[in-house]
C-alpha cells in the first residue's frame, strides 16, 4: 500500500510524484515499459522554461526523472494490466503479476500521436516528419510544409506555421473540415494556406537523409500526384491511454476520462 500511486512517466506523471513527495506522501510511480511519454520521441525541444540553449527530449526527461527521484519517490518499470477501482482500496495489477495498492491514483498515462501508418513515415520522422507544429514548426522558416488532417488541431498547426513557412498546405481527405467554424474561417482567410480536399497521401519520399515529396490520391476520382514539400505535419489526432479504465471509469465518445465539471 502506498498513499500516492502514480500511472505514467512522462512530465505530468513525474511532476505529480515530486509534488505528492515534497507533500511527505509515500509515493511510488509505475512507469510502464520505459519513461517519457511523447516527450521521448521529440529531438529538440526550444520552448521548455529555463533552458537557453536546446535540449533533447529524452535529456529532458531524464533531469526531470532525477529530479522526482530524489525527493524518495520509487519509480518501478511495469505496465498495469487491469484495475479495480470498486472498493477503499484502489488495485492495479501489474503485467509482472504485482498487485500495487494506492490510497489515491494518480492517473498520467497520457495518450499517443496517431500516424498515417504510410511508406517513408518512420524513415524520415524527425527529418521532414513531425506531429508538433510548436516545437518543430521554427526549423521550416520560408520553407513549404503540408499539414494533414481536418480538425481543430490540424487547423490550428496550419495557422500557427504560417508564421514561419513560405507556403502551408493542408491536405484533408473529405470535402469539409471537422473544426471549430471560427478557425475554419480564420484558416480561409490565411493567404498563406492553401487547401487539399478529398485527398490522401499514399507514400512518404526522400532522399535518404530527409523528406522530398508526398504521393497523393484523389479519393473520388482516383487520381494520383505528387508534391514537394520541405516538411509534414501529421494532425490527425491522439488516442488516450485509458482502455484499461474502460470497466472502472467513464470515458467520453474519444476514450478521454471524463473529469468532474470544476474540479481538477
């Protein structure tokens, strides 16, 4: 039994155990098979308070690591598996076949960038390939970039890299967007951006060392192009990290854990 149980190492997961810690509360962290979250996959991070100079994601993490670390905290490498939130005691049952008891759950588990699952978007992740507009996007200044995707995000990412790139294209394979109708609006009015519709992109080219060119469909007419491009962001949307809550919790119509209205 611990009084603080934490579910997830990335930066909440973390922050959370050195303020539970600092708050003299027993804490243990369970960090699934490795640390870091998303953060651990981002090269370069710039816009991280207190840093002057660049630092690596998975860097990041590790000083934030330490930092949990020495307030006391026991971080263990395990998956939770299943959870039993029916009773005074809360239960998550390891993958190790550990039962961890928690007085509070704290639960940090986050959630994963959906990719296009496309030829060439693994190789050249990193290196044209990017589903961050805020810590990428100021590497593609007077660049041309894609961005794919039809919701707010997408829309969002396209508007804020306009500020830098020479040219967006937003590339959307329906015929209307799923965004907020003021940004929509906002979107249209960008001379800066231009749209795609009823397309998708097929295949991910480069020449080895970064992107170059997206293959494209017409989804209704089947017709197939091709586009150079300096860069490519991927926005089309997270999936959340709470299917084992599904039978605990009540989750929204995204699988996101519904919280209770004016609380935290």
């Amino acid at each position: 039994m611990t009084e603080v149980l934490i579910l997830g190492s990335g930066p909440a997961g973390y922050t959370a155990a050195i303020y539970a810690a600092r708050a003299g509360r027993s804490t243990k962290l369970i960090a699934g098979p490795r640390i870091g979250g998303q953060l651990i996959t981002t090269m370069i991070v710039e816009n991280y308070p207190g840093f002057i100079k660049p630092i690596s994601g998975p860097a990041l993490i590790d000083n934030i690591r330490q930092q949990a670390e020495k307030t006391g905290i026991e971080s263990v490498f395990d998956t939770v598996k299943s959870v039993d939130f029916s009773g005074k005691r809360l239960v998550c049952i390891g993958e190790s076949g550990t039962v961890y008891d928690g007085k509070t759950v704290i639960i940090a588990t986050g959630a994963t960038t959906k990719w296009l699952e496309i030829p060439g978007e693994f190789e050249y992740r990193g290196s044209g390939v990017s589903s961050c507009a805020t810590c990428d996007g100021i590497f593609f200044k007077n660049k041309t970039i894609a961005v794919v995707g039809g919701g707010n995000t997408a829309v969002c990412n396209a508007i804020y890299l306009s500020n830098f790139a020479k040219s967006v294209t937003l590339i959307h394979r329906r015929d209307k967007l799923r965004a907020e109708k003021v940004m929509q609006d906002s979107l249209m009015k960008n001379p800066k951006i231009n749209v795609i519709w009823n397309t998708t992109i097929t295949d991910i080219l480069g020449d080895g060392k970064k992107l170059t060119e997206l293959l494209l469909l017409d989804v209704i007419n089947k017709a197939q192009s091709a586009m150079a491009v300096d860069g490519l962001f991927v926005s089309i949307g997270h999936e959340p990290a709470t299917e084992i809550f599904g039978s605990q919790l009540e989750l929204d119509e995204d699988d996101y854990i519904v919280t209770e209205p004016g609380s935290t």
